[in-house]
C-alpha cells in the first residue's frame, strides 16, 4: 500500500511517500480502508519527535482516519465489511489502509457524508470533553471561543450551540464569516484587543474559555471569566506555554483546567483506553446525535491525494484552514 513514512525524527516536510506492506492485523484489531485521514498541527511535533509520546520508527502518522470496514479480528466487536466509519488511531492513519481497536471505530449514521467525519475522532470530542466534562457549561452562559476557526475551535463553537450557550468566537477576519454560520453570537478579530469587547458583549464575563491557542492571549483569556469561570487549556498553537498567577484565580474565584483527549483513547502514559472507552463512546453517540440534528456541520477545508501532504500541512501551518485539512489515499 502506499503510506506516507518517518523513518527518523525530522521535520514533517522531509517525510516520504513510499510502497510498504499494510498493517499486520491484531487481537480486537479492525481493518479500514481509509478515504480520509485528518491533518493536524500536532503531527508536526509528533513526526520531530517532540510529542508527549513517540511512535516506534519507522511510522505511519495520523491518528483520525475514515474509512469503510474491510474485515477485523475474530475476537473484535466491530461492524461488519463494508460499514463507513470513522476511528481513532495511534498511528498509521496517512495509508491506504490502517488498523483501528474496535473500541475506537464508530459507525457513521446513514445519510450522512463520510469525509467530514473526520473532525469525530478528535476534534469534536476535545471539545465536547472541555465543555461537558471540565466547564460543565449550561444553557445560557457565555463561552469564549479562542482559536475558533480551527478544527477543535470550530467544533467547540458548535457544541456550545448544540448546549444551549451564547458564544464570543475570535478568529482572524477573513474567517467571521464561517464562524457567524455556525451560530457565533458575538465574532472578534484575533488580531485586537479583546478583553473590554468580551466584557462589553457579555455584561461582565464569560462562563468558560476554551483556548486552544495559550501564548500571550492566555492573560487576557483570564480576565475574561466571570466569577466562577473555567478557562479550559486544550492546546498552544499560539506558540508559547503559559504561566498561571495563583492570586489571580483566588481573586476572582476563576478556574484553570486542562483536557487531553488523549488520555481517554490511550495516549497518556499508562494507556487506560479500555477503562475509558465508555465514556468516550457515551459522547460519540450524543455528538452523533447532534449531527444527525443538524446541531453540528463539520467544515472540510480542503482535501489533498497522499503525495501533497507538505501542501495539506501548509495550510493548517500558516492557518489558512478553516474546519479540518484532509489527506484522501
């Protein structure tokens, strides 16, 4: 099959198409032959070796893939050859065919488009988790969206929705418009000030942050929150880890959680997937649900053949990409 490689730690530019075999099939295993694997700014960290965790090498990146079924395991509970689904994966996703746990492949509900599932894997449950799990975020309350026109800030914006809350959503100009069709009640620009707008727009702060950017927004972020807020940090695609002043969280009665859905699929150290698989299907099946609703719309950016994949990374480099950049075997 034809599969992009990292045979060493390197940048994600310099790694290569080739021809290898396909995964060996394993107990509880599902085969798929993937129609679209997401690209995600983390690849580039995973591939240079800087992740939390590193693939044994040589590897096939990509951790959100979907697909059709081809066959599986003859002890794995999976839905039959032929069903389209979407899955999570540890690696191996940017091939023509991957090898998924069968507590990690989901059935896509008929009538519904295979490519943007793609978001299902990991976007749309990082969000969910942030604000079902960590902010429990109810009807009414403001959230602010930093980050919004990305994968997991899109999703977020429309989980918020789906939830019954108002959302501030910031995102660079040319992506308002994206961002107001899926439901946005206030949209900033990121490349202003936003503290006083948020304040204004909300009547004194907001319930919960969801910040997938950190970098010099996070401070900013803070003063945002209404007494006995929740700033969730999800990720730093802003560029820099920050620092959190303790007074200020005591001052204001705020909070600072984080949430990695990697813990919940396996990724963590430990690897607890069998002990979270059903909380993790639990919130599949409810954003399922809300898709079916038309609650969410997953936002395909742009698709790419395996051999452009320095162009697809591109996109989601320099933040050109509004919803998820795909790789389609």
């Amino acid at each position: 099959m034809r599969a992009i490689v990292c045979e060493s730690w390197r940048d994600f530019d310099a790694l290569e198409l080739k021809d290898i075999a396909p995964p060996a099939m394993r107990p509880r295993g599902v085969r798929i032959r993937v129609e679209g694997a997401g690209v995600s700014f983390a690849t580039q960290l995973v591939v240079a070796g800087k992740y939390q965790r590193r693939p044994p090498l040589p590897f096939v990146p990509g951790t959100e893939v979907v697909g059709t079924v081809i066959e599986a395991a003859s002890d794995a509970e999976a839905p039959p050859p032929g069903t389209r689904v979407f899955a999570v994966l540890d690696w191996g996703g940017y091939a023509e065919e991957a090898v998924a746990d069968d507590i990690h492949v989901v059935p896509i509900p008929d009538g519904l488009p295979l490519e943007p599932a793609v978001a299902f894997p990991i976007s749309y449950p990082t969000a969910g988790s942030a604000l079902l799990w960590r902010a429990r975020v109810a009807p009414g309350e403001w959230v602010l969206v930093q980050g919004a026109a990305g994968g997991v800030g899109l999703a977020g914006v429309e989980i918020a929705k789906a939830m019954g809350a108002r959302v501030v959503a910031r995102a660079g100009a040319a992506k308002h418009e994206v961002l107001r069709a899926r439901g946005a009640d206030v949209v900033l620009d990121s490349a202003l000030p936003f503290r006083d707008a948020v304040v204004a727009a909300t009547g004194g702060g907001v319930a919960c942050v969801l910040d997938t950017i950190g970098g010099p927004s996070f401070d900013e972020s803070l003063r945002c929150l209404a007494d006995g807020g929740t700033l969730v940090v999800i990720g730093f695609a802003g560029g820099g880890i920050p620092t959190v002043a303790a007074n200020l969280l005591l001052l204001k009665n705020i909070a600072v959680a984080g949430v990695n859905w990697g813990t919940y699929v396996g990724w963590s150290p430990g690897d607890r997937r069998a002990l979270h698989a059903p909380r993790a299907r639990a919130l599949w099946v409810q954003l399922m649900a809300w898709w079916q609703a038309g609650a969410l719309r997953p936002e395909v950016h742009a698709t790419f053949p395996l051999a452009q994949f320095r162009e697809a990374m591109a996109e989601v480099r320099e933040r050109r990409s509004a919803g998820r950049v795909i790789l389609a075997p």
